[in-house]
C-alpha cells in the first residue's frame, strides 16, 4: 500500500469486507492517508459470533480441500444465518430455507456460467474460491487490536448497509467507538454486497464516498 501511495500521489483509500480491513491497517501507519472509506470490514470484536464464524471457514477449508467447490459455497452461505443470527435480513433468507441439495446445484451452474464468460487473463470465480481462506485469517488477526486504531491520524468513514449481517455491524459500532476522526452512515436498503459491481448498487455507495471526500472534517 505504501508504493502504491507514493507511486500515485494519492491520499484517499477505500475497502469493502477484508479490503477495509487492510485499508485501515494501513491508514494507522500510512500517514500518507488522509482520508479512508471502510464498507463494512468484519473486524473480530465478539468471541461468539466469530467461533462461529471459524467453524464455518474450517469446513470450507476441508471441502475446498477435497475438490467440492459447491459445497464449499453453500458453508459461506451459512455466515448469513448461523453468524448473524436471529436478525437475518432480506435478500439473505431465501439461503436459511434452501435445501442444500438445491443450493449445490444453484452454485455449480453458477460457477459454469461463469466459466463460460470468462475470458482472456480474467480469473474464475472457481478459482478464487479457495481464496476465502486468506479472508478468515484476516479477520481472526484483528483479534484484540481494534483498540490500537484510537491513533489513527486519518479522517474515517464508515459505510454499511441496513440490510448486512448483524456480526457486521458490530464491528461498525465498536470501530466507531475507537477512531478519533470517524463518520459513520448506515445506507438503507442496502446489503453487504452493494458496493460490487455485478450484484450490488455501487452508485449509491459512491455518492456518499463523495460527500466524505468533499468536505473538509469528518463529524
């Protein structure tokens, strides 16, 4: 992140899920940062919520370990109801009340979809699935530092959507706790996925991305 700092020029950041975690971590020993945007990063701040969490990314582990990649996309499908809990929020039901033979089958045709589009140098969805790993370790090292982020010199926003995982927006609520130039504004009607291109409404994301950046402090 440093590099790329001083190989652009620029002072602002911006991450969504792991990649605010890492634009953060950055922000705190970047001083070249001014300003950072965070859509909801899943910083471990509840023992319960993130054992749960865990047991889910073991099994996906093991079935990316055996090949069944299917299965491994149905595990991630339970962190919208086994870690969120009782607050589950649309669009996220349908996937408590979907059989998992049905489930698996939703997946495999989209990986082959997927498959089919892809073209060129671009990166399957296939194979990025083992790469969910490398978010769990993420999250489980932030794991007793949220308090280290009280000296963060940069200006902070925090985004999420009303409709996102409740594990989520504790991590929001405690991060809003500890940094000393934070904002905070929760979009409503929107999910964890609303800042992605295909599946998300990025413009709304980008509209307050730009009231941050357009004024001169945060509130």
């Amino acid at each position: 992140m440093d590099a790329l700092l001083k190989k652009t020029g620029a002072h602002y950041v911006f991450g969504t899920a792991t990649g605010a975690i890492i634009a953060l971590r950055s922000a705190l020993y970047c001083h070249a940062i001014h300003k950072a945007i965070l859509y909801e990063p899943p910083f471990y701040v509840n023992e319960t919520e993130m054992n749960k969490f865990n047991d889910i990314g073991k099994r996906y582990d093991k079935y990316v370990a055996e090949g069944k990649f299917t299965s491994a996309m149905v595990t991630s499908g339970e962190l919208a109801t086994k870690v969120s809990g009782d607050e589950l929020q649309p669009p996220y039901q349908w996937v408590k009340y979907m059989p998992n033979i049905i489930l698996r089958l939703i997946f495999k045709i989209i990986i082959e979809i997927d498959a089919m589009n892809t073209k060129g140098d671009d990166v399957t969805l296939k194979d990025t699935i083992p790469t969910f790993h490398n978010d769990i370790m993420l999250v489980n090292e932030t794991k007793g530092t949220i308090e280290k982020f009280e000296d963060t010199s940069a200006e902070v926003l925090l985004l999420n959507g009303s409709k996102t995982f409740l594990f989520l927006k504790h991590s929001i609520y405690a991060l809003k706790e500890v940094l000393p130039h934070v904002k905070h504004v929760e979009i409503q009607g929107l999910d964890h996925a609303a800042a992605e291109d295909t599946t998300g409404k990025p413009k709304i994301v980008a509209q307050e991305i730009k009231r941050f950046l357009n004024k001169t402090s945060a509130q």
